[in-house]
C-alpha cells in the first residue's frame, strides 16, 4: 500500500513538473513549422513563476465562486491522473476509485466552474468566452458517453487499467476498424476540450475572437498561474489517456522498482513527443474555424464515434 502512494504520488509530480514542459514543447513546434522565432519550451515555467510573483487585482463583483475556481481546476487534472495509467502498467493505490465515465465528469467540474467564475466577474468578455466554451462542451459530452460506450463494449470494462491491458494482450482488438475510430474521435475531442485549432486558437489574443482564454481574462497573479498550469495538466492528462490506454499502451513500468519507473517516465516523454508533433502538424494545416462551424467539426467527431461503436458491435 505505501509503495503503491509513493508511486502514485510520483504520477502526480511527474504531471504536475512536466505539464509546463509538455505545453512549451508544443507551442515551439507550432511556432517552428510556421517558421516564426519560437520562444523556449521552457517559456510556460518562466510565464507561471512570473505571475506567482504578482499581486492579484480582483473586480469587486467577484464572490467565493471567482476565489474558489482556481483551486478547483487546479485539482481536478491532478485527481485524473490518480485514476488513469500515466506510469504503471499494474493498478495503483486509487486506480478502481472511478473509471472513465467518473474522470470525464472531473475534467468536466474544472471548466464548469471556471465558466461560473468568469460570469461571476461582470467583465463583459468573461460571460462571452464561458457561453461559448460552455457550447463546446455541450456538443463534446455526447460524444465523450460515446467513446466510452464503445470502449465498454470492446473491452468490458471502462477502468482505464484494464481497458489498458485488453488492448495490450488482443493485437485483433488493437487493429479493429473501431479502435482505428475510436482514435480519431479522440484526437478530436482533445483539440476541442484545450482550445486548440480548428475550434479555437490558443495563440490569440482578441477578445472578440476568444473562446478557451475569454474565461480568465479577470484572473491575475498567482490565480491566473493556476489556471494556466491547470490547462497544461488537462492537455497532459487527456494526451496520457490517449496515449497509454487507446493508442500506444506499451513502455509503461510492471514492476515499482526504480529503474522500471525511470524507464517509464522516459518512454512516456517520448509518447508525449511523437503526439506534440501530430498535434502541431494538425493546427498548423487548419485554420480557426467560425463559431457556427464548430459545430460542423464536432459533428464529425460525434459521426465518427457513433460508427466506431457500431462496428465495435458488429465485431462483437
């Protein structure tokens, strides 16, 4: 049971060290493909260490909603990451304590409650940004339940270790039409759920144009440093779902032994790589979508999930 936190704590840490890094690397790729002068991927450490240093200026309108909502969406990603497989292979200490159904739902709490504080605000912008990240979310939920209704039917089981080892140990499963979609709808998904392009543009500063970031234009200092390190863990944590439990489940640690674990985190590094680099080459091909064509892309991703379920059925 101890060694089982310690690992667990280590899961925590490396997301929480590396979710920074993982963002940085990420924004460089962009920013290098598009042939720009790319900032450092240690930019996201020097951003967050200069606004833990800053004082907070709160609008006078605020309640304990706008005080709270950084803490609690700084927890949420760090509360995933004790369910999912991020370093081990074997179930640690909290691993039964919910399945995907119940980490989607967390993920879910963290925007709920940002969106909340940014209406909370009465800054004009806030309540723009939060109705229109509150519709994203309204058409990526569905499709959320639909992934995990087809990977319940392939693997049985929602537990993202279990669903972790099924695709593991069945190469049939792990080529299957449905795993093949299952992917993508995924891939999707994680570019909706981080504001990412084609929905939306996390370089962009306008406010007209905002969607993701309108939510914290009021947060300042060591608020907003939660808020922004809390985005970068979300990128991380979904990119690990991906990664470890659809995609690529192999390389992670059997054993908690410290050369085991090592390994992991070096492997898991790479994974992370290899997806930044997909992910940078998907935004800098697409433009930002308009707002009533968002619709049409995640349209596409619920299509895309339903036909990966229905032929997970007919395979069955």
């Amino acid at each position: 049971m101890v060694t089982s936190l310690l690992v667990n704590l280590l899961q925590v840490l490396t997301v929480l060290l590396l979710a920074p890094l993982y963002k940085g690397v990420l924004s460089w790729l962009e920013e290098t493909i598009q042939g720009k002068v790319a900032a450092s991927p240690l930019q996201p450490y020097y951003d967050l260490g200069k606004l833990m240093r800053k004082g907070r200026v709160i609008s006078s309108e605020a309640s304990w909603i706008f005080h709270f909502a950084p803490y609690i969406s700084f927890v949420v990603p760090i509360a995933v990451t004790l369910l999912i497989p991020a370093l081990t292979s074997f179930p640690l200490f909290f691993a039964f304590a919910g399945d995907m159904v119940g980490a989607g739902f967390i993920l879910g709490l963290g925007g709920f409650f940002t969106a909340l504080a940014a209406v909370d605000a009465a800054n004009p912008y806030g309540p723009m940004g939060a109705s229109r990240t509150r519709m994203v979310s309204l058409l990526v939920e569905p499709i959320f339940i639909i992934v995990f209704f087809t990977v319940s039917f392939v693997a049985n089981s929602t537990i993202p270790y279990v669903v972790q080892q099924y695709w593991v140990r069945s190469a049939a499963a792990f080529f299957a039409p449905s795993h093949v979609l299952l992917a993508a709808a995924f891939v999707m998904i994680i570019l909706a759920e981080n504001g990412r392009l084609p929905v939306d543009n996390p370089g962009g500063h306008v406010e007209l144009a905002m969607i993701d970031e309108s939510k914290n234009l009021e947060y300042s200092g060591p608020s907003l440093a939660l808020v922004k390190w809390a985005g970068h863990m979300k990128l991380m944590v979904l990119s690990l779902v991906f990664l470890n439990v659809l995609v690529t489940p192999w390389g992670l640690a059997a054993t908690a032994s410290p050369l085991a674990l090592a390994s992991a985190v070096v492997l898991v590094a790479l994974k992370l790589l290899i997806f930044a680099v997909l992910i940078a080459v998907i935004e800098t091909s697409l433009a930002k979508l308009r707002l009533f064509r968002i619709s049409e892309f995640l349209g596409a991703t619920f299509a895309t999930a339903v036909v990966a379920m229905v032929a997970a059925i007919f395979h069955m």
